[in-house]
C-alpha cells in the first residue's frame, strides 16, 4: 500500500561541521534559539528551514526568496554536495529522558503522497492554514523538502527491523551531535536492499507522527505542478521525505504537553466542588502527587491553581462521565479529551474554538514552567500523564482526529541531516 523509494540525498560536505549546521524542526524553534542557530554557522539550515524577516522585505526579496538563493549558492559551492547514487538513510538517534536511554531507529526514504482518503497515509492531528501558506511558500521557493516529516509502521514480523539491523552492524558514515541527541546516519545504495525495503512496505499503513502541515503542504504543491505540467508518475514532487520508524521500536517516546489556563471567572472553591461531582480528588505536594499521577497512567491529572494548592484528580466513573462525549471508545478515553471535554469545556466554559485557536491557553512540556506561570497570575495548570503509542494508532485507524497537542514525540528530528531537492 505504501510506495517508497530512495533518492539522491543533498547533504552537507563531510568537510563542514555538521554539529553546528543542522537545526530542530522550524515549529519548535523560538526567536531566541533562531538567532542562536544563525550564529553557530553561516550554513546553518536554519537561514533555509526557517529564515528571518526583514524590514523592507517586498516580493522580490523575502525569507523565502533568500532560502531559495542560499540552498543554490551552497551547492553551487559544494557546501551541499548530491550523493552519486539513489539511496536510503538509516538513521539512529541516542537519547536519555529522565535517567533512561534509548535508542530510536528511522528509515529516510521517499514516500509517495496520497490523499488520507485512501486509507495508505493517516494522520491524527487538525492542522491550521497559516503554517501551511508559510511551507508551501518554501517549497514553490526551493523546490525541496528541508526537513523530513516522521511517520509510524508496525512491524510485528520484524523483517524490517532485521533489514535495518544488518545494515547498522557495519560503521556509520556520519556521527553527529543533534539536540539533546547523539546520531548516527548510515547511507545505503545497495538496489537490492532498497528493493528488499519497498516490497516490505507495499503493505503498510503509514501513521504520521510530526509533519501533518507539511505532508497537506506537499500535496497541494503538487496539485499545482499537475495543472502546470500535466501528471508525470516519475515527477519529484509526487514524493515526500519521511522518516519512518516502527510502532514497536523501543526508542519511542511520547511527552505529555501540559496545558495551562490564562484566566478564568471560576473561583478555586467553586471549581474544586465540581470538579467532585465526577473526579475523586487528593491533595498534597508536588513531588508525592506526581509520582502518584505517573503510576495511575489513565484518567487522572495533576492540577495546580492560582493559590499555590495541588490536586491529583481521577475520573472516577469514566464509561458514564463520558456517555455524552461524541467520538469512538478509544476517542474519548484520550486524557487529553477527558480534559478538554470534563474540565475545560463543562467546568471552567472553554470552548473548542477557543483551544483551537489557542486562546487564553498556554501549552509547555514542562512541569517547572507551568508552575511558574501559574505562580505570575495564569488560574489554572493541568500536568497529564503522555498519550499512549496504541492510542495514536487505534484513534488514527478509526478516522477522528485528536485534539491539538496530544502527542510530543521526543526527540525531534533534526532538519539538515539530508535533504530531498526536486530534480525532475
């Protein structure tokens, strides 16, 4: 079901310091970091992922004007230089989140793009107009994919990952520093592997993990260049770069996104009485709740309020709370629904439209930082425990989205590493 297929990766010249010239995906980055990465490297991607914006910027000279001229000047200059052969790319990504650590394991490879009506490709986020207007910009400007998307495949047989496993026996041909990360990239061209790895995928779905913008984006650009040139099966731009990496990998990781309300007219002791109608609640100090909240794993939260005080909170009666919330089983038993719907919606009258357009909301991975916020005069914080791997999938597979900020894959991919630049 699935079309992969290898490609002539552009990457960095083995002579420049990969380190200091790959960047995160452009939608984590902050002003501050933005100008920390422009600052590390005069090749650093991020001058094409994600440029600035200048006064007088007009048509003719913008962000994306100047990430077209800077991605032909470096390989004008061999600052990126096209792998000689088609290929695909395993890559590694060693890691450590809160003591553990993980290796997780990705196939870069193009993917033929389809429209999500067909059942091949699934996502499982909304996505929103505006930063979808800004990649496709990039891409009518570049005509490259800068940064990969990152999509899931189950591999219970585990042919793919005996493939893969074969393929890091021998030494990688690059190592570099990502974010928090260390990772190794091997580049295959070996036609038969790459034949063996297209076989093994024509019966996989694909489950989009990050990058739903982007793959909406590449479809409607390609739309545009079918109306320009008329349909070519061996264009460029019916592809997109993915890095895919299989459900039962044991290098996933999901991190909650926690959610903290700006404002609110709802009182602590008004909102604490009905929060009891449906919720059991415990009081007590943060260190004692959380590891309690961590071992409940479904239907619980920890709350932090305006006057210093938290709560663990626990549904008490999840299958009759939830009887009115429209949606599949495995829908509305996401944490993330339960607290949108029971406490958002019913108990502090936030609406949908509200936390799509993300107003009067604030959403942090960060524990110490919603506590702070709250501490300078936000209402409310509400601490989740991550969504679930099976979650993600069963709530794909049944055709709903989730809610905004349901899952943080960590660690990102880094943007950089090999690009996919279109050539016929």
């Amino acid at each position: 079901m699935a079309n992969i297929k290898g490609f002539r990766g552009l990457r960095y010249s083995p002579e420049i310091e990969l380190d200091k010239c790959i960047c995160p995906p452009y939608d984590i980055i902050s002003e501050d970091e933005r100008e920390e990465l422009y600052n590390k490297s005069e090749y650093n991607i991020i001058r094409v992922e994600f440029g600035k914006e200048f006064e007088g910027d007009d048509e003719a000279n913008n962000k994306f004007t100047r990430a077209k001229e800077y991605l032909n000047t470096w390989i004008q200059n061999g600052i990126l230089k096209f792998d000689p052969q088609e290929s695909v790319y395993v890559i590694e990504q060693e890691f450590e989140v809160e003591g553990k650590k993980y290796k997780r394991t990705g196939l870069i490879v193009l993917l033929e793009l389809v429209e999500f009506e067909k059942g091949i490709v699934i996502p499982h986020e909304f996505t929103l107009s505006k930063p979808k207007q800004e990649r496709l910009e990039l891409l009518r400007h570049t005509r490259a994919n800068i940064s990969s998307i990152f999509g899931l495949y189950e591999d219970k047989t585990k042919d793919v990952k005996s493939i893969l496993d074969l393929i890091k026996s021998r030494k990688e041909d690059v190592a570099y520093n990502g974010i928090g990360t260390y990772e190794k990239m091997w580049v295959v061209s070996d036609e038969d592997i790459i034949d063996s790895l297209k076989k093994l995928f024509t019966d996989k779905k694909i489950f989009i993990a990050d990058g739903h913008h982007r793959y909406e984006t590449a479809l409607e650009f390609k739309k545009e260049m079918q109306q320009k040139e008329g349909i070519r099966q061996d264009a460029d731009h019916n592809y997109i770069m993915i890095t895919l990496t299989a459900l039962e990998d044991e290098g996933i990781v999901i991190l909650p996104t926690h959610r903290i309300v700006l404002s609110s007219s709802i009182e602590e002791s008004i909102f604490v009485e009905k929060l009891k109608v449906d919720f059991d609640i415990e009081t007590g100090e943060y260190d004692v709740l959380k590891r309690k909240l961590e071992e409940k794993k479904k239907y619980s939260f920890l709350v932090y309020t305006y006057n210093k005080n938290f709560y663990l909170i626990t549904l008490k009666d999840p299958e009759n709370a939830l009887r009115d919330v429209e949606g599949s089983r495995v829908y509305k038993n996401l944490d993330v629904v339960v607290l949108q719907k029971m406490i958002l919606n019913r108990i502090l009258e936030i609406t949908d439209e509200d936390i799509l357009h993300q107003r009067n909301l604030k959403y942090t991975k960060s524990d110490k930082e919603l506590i702070e916020i709250v501490n300078k005069g936000a209402k409310y914080g509400f601490i989740l425990n991550p969504t679930l791997v099976e979650e993600l999938k069963e709530v794909s597979l049944s055709g709903e989205k989730m809610p905004q900020k349901s899952t943080y894959f960590y660690p990102k991919l880094m943007t950089g590493n090999v690009i996919f630049v279109h050539q016929k």
